[in-house]
C-alpha cells in the first residue's frame, strides 16, 4: 500500500505533503507487525528529511498499537523519542475511552514533552479517498505540549481507517479555532 497525505493551515493553504509506503507485513490482520517508511515534503514537494523514516505499528488479538519511539523514529540526528503507546482497540465503540498517554521527544538538554488525555472514540464516519469508502473512528484527545517552560494547549480529531491508519486528522488551539489539517488524498494498492 501506497498512501499520499496533504498537510494545510487554518485558511487550507498547503503547508506540506508527506508519503507513507508500507515495507513489510509480517503475521496478520489479528497479530502482526506493519514496517512502512514515510517522507515528509515541504509545500514544494521538496523532502526534508534526508532519508524516509522507518516505523512500525503492533497489532495484537486486532488492537493496534502505535509505539511512539517507531513514529516519529529519529527526526533529527541524536534525538530520542520515549512515551507509552497508544492504543486502539479492536472492538473500539462510539463513547469508549482510550488510556492516556505521553510522549517525550530529547535533543541534547532540550526535552519537550507532550500529554495525550481525555482520549475518546467520539464518532465514525465514512470518507471517500480515491473514490473509496473508508470506513473511520473518529477519536479525539486534548493535548498539552510543554518545551523549555511554556506550555501549548490543543484539541485533536482524527479519523482512523482499519487496515489504513490515520485518514484525516485536525488540530484545534484552546480556543477551539482550526490550526492545521492532515489528510489522506490517494491511496494505491488497498
């Protein structure tokens, strides 16, 4: 699978792209490991990493699990990435409650850390991405960065597909206005 994703501000202008193509599926659908790289491009389309990054995804008894040192993989040389996992269960319902979890990102003595709470399956919804139908759980978490003294407060929504992952997701500031949006444009070989 092959997926495209556009990334845009607040008044939809393109901010930037990112590609995700998945390397190696090893089990199944109920118990396995997904290997994909991404890269992430400017709104040129210009990458701007290096090389893609690598991740992985776990899949256990069909809840997906998404290790936060494998996402976000080394950004920047000597980075490291921390936290808990983030869980999705398999048999996830409308009102169901996620377990909240962190993220700690290091960079020498810079450490930001970043609270993923009140993380809730609030709906679905189908989206059509290349004249598909993907069937989504909509969750939606609040999430408060803090970096060298000053803290960031958010509000996220985001879609998932099963057998995609992330399909769409937006982000709110503390005041409820719409920041930023990411979403799924093409998908090959689904």
């Amino acid at each position: 699978m092959k997926a495209s994703f556009v990334d845009k501000d607040a008044k939809s202008k393109t901010t930037g792209y990112s590609e995700l193509t998945i390397n190696e599926i090893q089990g199944n659908a109920e118990n396995g490991t997904v290997t994909y790289m991404m890269q992430i491009m400017d709104a040129k389309y210009k990458p701007i990493l290096d090389e893609p990054l690598i991740m992985k995804v776990q899949i256990k008894n069909g809840s997906v699990s998404f290790d936060p040192s494998t996402q976000l993989g080394k950004v920047l040389k000597g980075m490291t990435v921390t936290g808990d996992n983030m869980i999705i269960p398999s048999n996830i319902s409308i009102g169901d409650i996620i377990k909240d979890y962190s993220l700690t990102t290091s960079l020498g003595a810079i450490k930001t850390v970043t609270l993923f709470s009140n993380v809730k399956a609030s709906g679905k919804e189908t989206l059509i991405i290349s004249n598909k139908p993907i069937e989504c759980i909509i969750i939606e978490n609040d999430i408060v960065t803090k970096i060298i003294g000053f803290e960031q407060k958010m509000h996220q929504k985001a879609w998932y597909g099963r057998g995609i992952g992330i399909v769409k997701s937006e982000n709110y500031d503390k005041e409820g206005k719409l920041v930023a949006t990411h979403q799924l444009t093409e998908i090959i070989n689904y």
